[in-house]
C-alpha cells in the first residue's frame, strides 16, 4: 500500500513537473491568436519509471497542450492511421531526424518528444 501510493505521488509530481516546466518552452513559441499544429510522439521511459506510464503521460502531455488553447494536437490514434496508410510506425521513431520525417507526413508545425526518468531520488523530463 505504501509503495503504490508513493508510486502515484511519483506519477503526480512527473506530470506537474511536465506541466510547468516543459510546456513552458513550447507555448513561448506559439503565436498567442494562431493555434499552432503539434503531434507528441509516444515519451521514452527510464531510469526506474515503469513502462506502463508512457501512455498515460503521454497523453496526459497531449491533452494539457490542447487546454492551454494554443495548440492544435494530433491524437495518438490519428497519428497511427496516417503513419499506418504510409506504411511506417512510431514506435521505431527515436532519432531527430525521424521525427521531422513523422511531422512531415503527420503535417504538424511542430513534433514534440522526449524522456521521462529517475536518477536516484530525482525525476527528469526531457523534451525537444
């Protein structure tokens, strides 16, 4: 009982986290009366954060950008059935360069992905 509460205190603090420092970089860049057109890509977990959070925290980074108003979002499932009908798949998509290809064909202005882990007592998030 301890440790999954601790578990959700741990997921809690990540998506707060998430919220006020990362989407901090993408919305500075959005033009305040044009919605800008962004696709997430699926956040790579490591570093002791159980893999069956990447979903969950990666949507839960898709529906706070769409909140905030400025953004446009692809969801997930739209963006497996464009990439499906070009016959790729997100899930092998890790480098840069793949996923400016991926925004290409998806026709977003902007492709956000990124790391979600734990150093010792520390949490980190990465996006680009």
């Amino acid at each position: 009982m301890f440790r999954q509460n601790k578990l959700h205190l741990c997921t809690r603090n990540i998506l707060q986290f998430i919220m006020t420092v990362s989407l901090g970089f993408v919305v500075a860049k959005a033009e305040e009366d044009v919605k800008t057109f962004v696709a997430v890509m699926d956040l790579r977990i490591s570093g002791g954060i159980p893999e069956s959070y990447q979903g969950t925290l990666s949507d839960r980074l898709r529906m706070e950008l769409h909140n905030t108003g400025r953004f446009n979002v692809v969801e997930r499932n739209a963006m497996d059935t464009i990439l499906e009908e070009q016959g790729l798949q997100l899930s092998g998509c890790t480098s840069d360069e793949c996923a400016i290809e991926m925004g290409r064909l998806l026709g977003v202005e902007r492709m956000i992905a990124g790391t979600v882990g734990r150093i010792g007592q520390s949490h980190s998030v990465i996006l680009r």
